[in-house]
C-alpha cells in the first residue's frame, strides 16, 4: 500500500472537481486497509490516519489549517522538501473546497460562482 498513490488520485479528482471520486477513492482505501490489519496482515497507521482525515476534511469537520497542521506533524509521505510539499497540497484542497463550494456531501458539481 502507498499512500502517495491515494494523495495524487484524490488530489487529481479535487483538482478536476470530482469530490465523490475522491470519496470514494478514500472510503475503498480504508476498507481495503482495515481489512489488511483484520487478517493480520501489516499494520498502516499512518495511512489510515491520513484517509480519514481526509474524510473530514471533504465533510468540512477540519480546516485547511488543520489538515495542513496534521500533515506536518505526522510526515506521512517521504518526499523530499516536505514541508513545500505540504503547503502546495493544502493549497489544492483549499482551493477545491473554495472553487466547488465543496462540503461533501452537499455538492452540486458546480462552481461558487456558476448560476
């Protein structure tokens, strides 16, 4: 399991204002994970901790700042400048909530601004 493959999935369907993509992309995840660490098999805390905040956020329960905070904290992903990494991401996700006038899941696929 890679968790950078999750965080370009559901940040491409944020990007392109698919948020129920991005929903579901999390919600099969941590299925799939949970069920990993049901049988026994190896342990993704992290991960884990990542998709369901994730969750919340798409639900409007956390913030940006928030999410970005945890991010820092926790250094889920290895890249190399983390912290850019970081703050570029935070920025998609604000700026996805802020363009589809996003709280999933009252969505209706259009931007702010569309009539």
């Amino acid at each position: 399991m890679n968790p950078v493959v999750d965080l370009e999935i559901i940040k491409s369907a944020l990007l392109y204002g698919e948020p129920t993509d991005a929903m579901e992309r999390i919600e099969s995840s941590l299925r799939r994970l949970k069920r990993f660490a049901d049988i026994g098999g190896k342990q993704y805390p992290d991960h884990i901790l990542f998709l369901t905040k994730m969750k919340e956020y798409l639900q409007g329960n956390i913030s940006s700042s928030d999410l970005g905070e945890f991010l820092m904290e926790k250094n889920i992903f290895q890249i190399e400048d983390y912290k850019s990494f970081v703050e570029n991401f935070v920025y998609y996700c604000e700026y996805s909530r802020d363009r589809y006038n996003l709280k999933f899941p009252d969505f209706d696929s259009k931007r702010c601004d569309d009539l």
